[in-house]
C-alpha cells in the first residue's frame, strides 16, 4: 500500500510533467494567426463565351497576426497548360480590372507554361505591402485585406486553352 507521501509525491511529479508539457508545447507555437479568406475557383463565367472546363481550384490566404503578411495557397486540379494567376481588383461585375497582386509566377514574368494536365499545388507564397502593385501600390497590406472584405478582389488562373481566365473566384472571409 501507498503511504501518504508518495501519493501525494507522486501526484506532484505528474501535475509538473502535465504543466512543464504544456509549457513546452505553447512555446513551439507560433503566434496567432490573423483572419482566414477563401477563393473557390470555378469555371469563368464572364467572358463573351462561359469557359467550359472541369478544372477547379481554392485560393487560401491567412494574414499573420501582426497584419504584415498575407501567406497564400493556390490549388487547382485538372488544370491543362496553366501560364499565369494573379488577384485583381473588381466586384463580381466586372470583368477585368488591374492586377493588384501576381500569384504565379510570382514576379508576373511570364516564362513557360505548365504543360499538361496539373492537380495540386499551383503556387503557394506570401505577399506583403511591397509587393502590392496597380490601384493598392504603395499602400499597406491593410489596403488589400480591406478590400478582399468589401468584395473587391478576386483570383484568376490563366491556361493556354483560355488566355483571358479560365478559373475565376472572389476572396471571401471565413468567418471562425
């Protein structure tokens, strides 16, 4: 039988290792993240002609706590010959609008296609003020997540079979 001691020792030892566990395990955490916004990519429906595909995609975007960056991932699947993907500015109306952010290639330098059909991860990265460029250049990050959460932008990916858009999907806030 188990005096008082141990027990009680015992019972001390597993409530430090319970703590000091979690105190190890909030340490490697990064900090909390800022707010979630989603693009569900679809066919483009804007063009003189709706796109008929069978490809389809998500834009995910997370801003960091401190709201200096925005990290992004964009997945397509069943896309054929893909060139080009950025964010612009426009409501759901409009057809074009300037770019304000390029997905892929990162720099909007176009170099070679993605030939073939393509199912995963297009582009994935982050973005921040310097790199914000048409209406939101020189503005803070804060100027594009504004206007993500009033409707504004939205993400489109560009194959050789559809030069002007073939997937299109408007940033919209998750909400927790």
């Amino acid at each position: 039988m188990m005096n008082k001691y141990r027990f009680f020792s015992f019972l001390a030892f597993l409530l430090a290792l319970g703590i000091g566990g979690a105190l190890v395990a909030a340490a490697g955490k990064p900090a909390a993240a800022g707010p979630l916004f989603i693009a569900e990519l679809q066919p483009d429906a804007m063009g003189v002609r709706p796109v008929e595909t069978h490809a389809g995609g998500r834009l995910t975007m997370e801003l960091s706590a401190d709201g200096l960056v925005l990290a992004y991932k964009l997945e397509v699947e069943n896309l054929q010959d893909a060139f080009m993907s950025h964010l612009q500015y426009g409501g759901p109306e409009d057809r074009y609008g300037p770019i304000v952010v390029w997905l892929f290639p990162e720099d909007g330098k176009r170099r070679e296609v993605v030939e073939g059909r393509f199912d995963g991860v297009l582009a994935q990265g982050e973005i921040r003020a310097e790199d914000l460029q048409g209406p939101l250049a020189g503005h803070e990050l804060a100027a594009l997540v504004a206007a993500i959460e009033e409707g504004m932008i939205f993400a489109d990916v560009h194959t050789r079979h559809h030069v002007p858009g073939e997937l299109r999907g408007h940033l919209r806030p998750v909400q927790p």
